[in-house]
C-alpha cells in the first residue's frame, strides 16, 4: 500500500455536501487515513466567482498505476456532477479533486503529474497537506518545506472555517445531501 493525499475543492453549494460526497466515494476504492480541516479561500486564477471551501485527505492505495487512480478520480467527479465549461476551465465547480502526492511517485506526462505541478504554490493545499502530515516522522522533510511555502505564500487568504467532516463513510451523494 503507498499513501495518497488529495486536494478537494468546491464552490458551488452546497460545498460542504459535495466535499462529504467525494470522500464517500474516495472511501468505496481507496483505505480512508484522515482528512484535514475546512478551509475557506479566495479564487486564485479565474477570480470572478465564490470562495472555494477545501480539504486534504490522506488514503493508502495498492495500485501501482497512477493513471489508475486519475481514472477513479474522474469519474468521482463526473458521478458528483462536475461539468466543465470549455470557456472557463478554472471556474466555478461542484467539485475539484486533485492527487497532491503518491509515496514513491514521480511523474511528468500532459495527462498527469505528480507530485502536482502547483501545491506548493497554493496554501489551500499547503496548509490542511500540513495539518495532516506535521506530527508524522516520515513527512518531516515534507512538513519543513510546507511550512516554508505557507509562511512564503502568507498573502494568500486561507482560513480554518470548519472541522473535519464526519460520517460520510458508505453514504451515497443523495443520503449526503439529506
Ligand atoms: P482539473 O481542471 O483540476 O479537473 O484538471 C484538469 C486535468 O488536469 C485533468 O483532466 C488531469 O488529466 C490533469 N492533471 C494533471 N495532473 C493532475 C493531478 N496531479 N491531479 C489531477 N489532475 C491532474
């Protein structure tokens, strides 16, 4: 098994209900670890649209494909009612899912990449990535360079607004949004 960690993203309500739905289904096909904090940020590229709500989850995986686990992503996203609009590929969304690390993975290609080619840039990843990982003895390097990007990237509005979602284990998005 290697770890996983992803990024969750939403702005579109209700955000809350379409985070705990991804994870439900994160759940169905990978070993649920943690999941971090609520944290409340400002759009950082298309910035004519709500604040986005936002997670880190930490899973172990046993595929050895990364393309594998892209593949399940997508279609979490499609079953949770992403839809893309070609003119605003950075606008609004139901939700984002997108794989931060795999342990041991390194990988360049137009489809995929990983180690993701900008969280160290963003502290809505930076951040609930550190609250994860910050009292982990195999992350510590990984925790110093967070803690330097944060502190870097401090002008960056990225605030705790919530605990970590509870009880959507098994649940599918319409018993979610009950
Ligand atoms: P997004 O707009 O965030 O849904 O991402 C658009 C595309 O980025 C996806 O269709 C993926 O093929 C690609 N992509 C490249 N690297 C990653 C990654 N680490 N996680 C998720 N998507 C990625």
């Amino acid at each position: 098994m290697k770890d996983v960690f992803f990024s969750l993203g939403s702005n579109i309500e209700p955000r809350e209900k379409y985070l705990a739905a991804a994870l439900s289904e994160l759940n169905k096909n990978f070993k649920f670890i943690s999941s971090s904090s609520l944290y409340s940020s400002s759009p950082v590229d298309d910035l004519a649209q709500s604040d986005f709500l936002n997670i880190c989850c930490w899973y172990a995986v046993d595929l050895d494909d990364p393309f594998a686990i892209l593949n399940i992503v997508k279609k979490i996203e499609d079953n949770i009612g992403r839809q893309k609009n070609p003119l605003r590929p950075k606008g609004p969304r139901t939700i984002d899912i997108d794989i931060i690390l795999i342990e041991n993975v390194n990988i360049k290609t137009p489809k995929l990449t990983v180690p993701h080619v900008s969280y160290l840039n963003r502290n809505f990843v930076a951040l609930p990535l550190l609250e994860l990982i910050k009292n982990v003895e195999k992350y510590s390097e990984l925790k110093n360079k967070l803690l330097r990007v944060v502190s870097e990237n401090s002008n960056q509005q990225v605030n705790i607004v919530g605990e970590p979602i509870h009880g959507f284990a098994n649940k599918s998005f319409s018993e979610n949004q009950e």
